[in-house]
C-alpha cells in the first residue's frame, strides 16, 4: 500500500503525489459510500496496478477541512495585506484569520508593500491580537527567506485582495509558482464564480501551497462561516475577557457590562477587530447549523 497526498481531483479522477511520483487514481465505490468524496489535502493509502494507475483505499483522519474551498489538512491560512495602495480592509483580513482559528488551521498575515508602507499600525493591529504577523516586499526580497522558512514542510492556502501583491510573494517564494499563479485574478474574474478545482501546487524546499479559487482572492462569501456562538472564540485576543461580561450569553456588540467593549475601550483590543467582529456577528447571528452543511449558504 502507497501513501500520498491529493494534490487535484477532477471527474472522479485524483492525483496523489506519493514518494514514487504523481498517480491517477479512482476511488472504490464501496469506499466513496461509506468514507465520502476525497478532497484535495487529504492523506490517503493507495493501492497501485500493474498500469502505474492506482485505486484509494483510505483517508486518514483530518485535521481540519474547510467546506468552500474544499481542502482538507491546511497547516496555515496566509493573508496577504498592503498598506500601500490598494490598501487592504481590514475586515476581509480578519473575516479570514476568523475561520482560520474557528478551523483549528494557524492564520499569519504578511504585510507586503513594506518598501513602499511598512503597514505599522497594521502591524501592531496583529501582534497583539495574538495572530502571528510577518512583513514583506516582493519587491524588493525583504522579508521573504522569513516568509519561505514559516511555510516550508507546511500545506499553506493563501488569501490576498487584488493589487496586493500576492502572486508576486508566491513568485519570490518559489520561482517555478510564476506561471501558473500569475493570471489566477484574472482567470477567476472579481465578484464571478468559478468553477476552476482546488489544486496543490508542490514548493522547493518541501511543503504545498494551495491554488484556491476565490479564496485566493478574498471572495469571502464564497468561503466558510462561523456561527454566531463560535465567533466570540475566533478572535484570540477576546480569550482573557470571556466570562467575564456582566450577563451570561454576552453578543460583545453593545451591551451594558461587556468585558470586550471594556477592553476595546481602553485599547487593549484594537477597534478595527471589534468592528469585524460586530459585522461578522450581524451577518451570521441568524444562521442555522443546517445551513454551514449546504456550504455556508443562507
């Protein structure tokens, strides 16, 4: 039995990438029934024929997995964000790194552009919510050896609004990345969907990132939610004020007594995390967990 790593599934067929290579493989019947439909990250065992083609037979368990893009074991969420124009919003940043945490998957946000704007309160914004942040230029190479050692051995999916920068920081980070991400933005079309599949691209130095269609370009209605009461969870920074509200089941948007409008106000949480918070909260406050099954739909 081979085991590998599903880089790209398309028409029932999946490409496992194992240590003798890329394989063809279909999945057994039987086990589609009981098991589900593999997605692109899963760790599988493969039974190889005589014909280099092959047959999964099991998918260990997972991690994490996200339902839009269906990817499965991210080791991290990266979101790319500029304080030079475009300037990034914060809110697509934090929507992000929200259900990065929600997921269990380690959020790092990189500043890119720093040639340009070193993003300083962007900077402080992250470091002390908790979120792991690095700063960048794919122009000019600063920072990127440090961006390249955090991924390496790593299944990365990168996230970045457009003219940020991102497929130049994929291309610094690995050179053989560039024609392939280059027109993702353009392929993708702003505000269309598309029905472009989740693919694992190998990196030097070992690891994979993940070429996310839609995710990659911050199309966050097309990704995952977090319900109303796991949110207050997906904000690190809230952690040591959480129970300590003056009234049980606490919404931290505008009540009397709240330790996170407290700790907001005296700007040991930043506003701008609060604001997102509230604007996720209002947007997921009715959703049923039904819903999240059908793709974060409402």
């Amino acid at each position: 039995m081979t085991e590998g790593i599903i880089l790209k599934g398309i028409g029932g067929f999946y490409y496992v990438d194992t240590p003798e290579g890329l394989i063809e493989c279909k999945a057994r019947g039987k086990f589609r029934k009981t098991v589900g439909k593999p997605i692109v990250g899963d760790r599988v065992q493969l039974e190889v024929q005589p014909d280099g083609t092959g047959y999964l037979m099991n998918i260990a368990p997972r991690r994490n997995s996200l339902i839009r893009p269906a990817v499965a074991n991210l080791d991290l969420v990266v979101a790319v964000a500029s304080a030079a124009p475009p300037v990034t919003d914060p809110f697509l940043i934090d929507k992000v790194t929200a259900i990065a945490v929600h997921k269990e998957i380690t959020p790092l946000v990189v500043i890119n552009k720093t040639d340009a704007d070193a993003g300083d309160e962007l900077y402080e914004t992250y470091r002390k919510s908790g979120i792991e942040v690095l700063r960048v230029s794919a122009r000019t190479g600063e920072g990127i050896d440090a961006l390249r050692e955090r991924i390496c051995g790593k299944v990365s999916a990168f996230a970045g609004n457009s003219g940020v920068g991102k497929s130049s920081v994929l291309n610094r980070l690995d050179s053989s990345f560039g024609a392939e991400v280059g027109a993702i933005s353009d392929r993708i079309g702003r505000g269309r969907h598309t029905t472009r599949h989740v693919e694992l691209h190998p990196i030097e130095g070992g690891g994979y990132i993940a070429d996310t269609p839609g995710f990659s370009s911050f199309e966050t209605e097309q990704m995952d939610l977090v319900l109303a009461r796991d949110l207050e969870y997906a904000f690190p920074e809230f952690a040591p004020y959480l129970g300590q509200c003056r009234f049980t089941g606490c919404a931290h948007v505008k009540e009397k007594g709240c330790a996170i409008l407290a700790a907001v106000e005296n700007g040991e949480i930043a506003k701008t995390r609060h604001e997102s918070y509230v604007k996720l909260y209002e947007s997921v406050k009715d959703l049923k967990e039904w819903e999240l099954t059908k793709g974060g739909t409402r």
